[in-house]
C-alpha cells in the first residue's frame, strides 16, 4: 500500500482551477466522465448480471484487469463480507462462487487473492455457469 493525502477543496476553489488551469480542468472533466461511465457499468451489472458474473468482474476490476499497466493479479486482501457488500448478495453466496472459482482454476489464495485471466471467461462468455 502506498500513503495517500486526503484534501478537501471548496466549490469556489475548484471552480476557479477549472477556469484558471486549462490542465486540470482536462484532468478533472476526464474523471468525472470516467467515474459516470463506471457508475453506469455498475448499474448496469447490478440489474442485469447474476451475482456469480458480478463477482467476477469485480474481482478483475480490484486486479486491474483491462487498465492501464497491465493486471496486478494479486490483490490485497478484502473480506468475503466486503465482496458481498460490493456485490450485492450474502458472503454464504461469496463463499460459494470462490470456491468454485477456485476449484475451476481461475483464482487461487496465495497470502492473497490470485487472479487469473480465465476469470473473463465467466464475465465474457457466461460460461462457466456455476449458480446453484
């Protein structure tokens, strides 16, 4: 993990960056667009996707998978009632689908959480179909 500084910045402040600083507000615009467009993948999920598919895709969204910089496979560690809280359903139902995620080879437990790229196939193919 690295150290983060948190800082809060009035209306004004970032009304005046945006005006006054052509970089920023490029920078600023670019995340506000990125963070709706992520929002409404997510809305989007939630409504249409079983909890196993949205399981999956969360855990390549913590691996970094389709970013920038390549995936980072191991993520740290999260709790089975932190996913269950992402996802939408019970950490019993997270439980399951990690087991089977496991036992299918697409994610290990090595300190962590190791993701593998076969973990798309769920999340692209709907296949393998693991909802009991």
């Amino acid at each position: 993990m690295t150290d983060a500084v948190i800082v809060r910045l009035e209306k004004p402040a970032i009304v005046g960056l945006i005006r006054e600083q052509p970089e920023f507000s490029e920078a600023f615009i670019a995340h506000l667009l990125s963070r709706a467009i992520r929002v409404e993948a997510d809305l989007v999920d939630q409504l249409f996707n079983s909890s196993e598919k949205r399981l999956a895709r969360t855990l390549l969204l913590l691996a970094n998978f389709g970013q920038e910089g390549g995936p980072e496979p191991v993520i740290a560690k999260i709790s089975q009632e932190t996913l269950a809280q992402m996802i939408g359903t019970t950490r019993s139902r997270v439980s399951f689908f990690m087991n089977r995620f496991r036992e299918l080879g697409f994610i290990s437990y090595n300190g962590g959480i190791e993701i593998h790229s076969s973990l798309l196939n769920v999340v692209l193919h709907d296949h393998p179909r693991i909802e009991a």
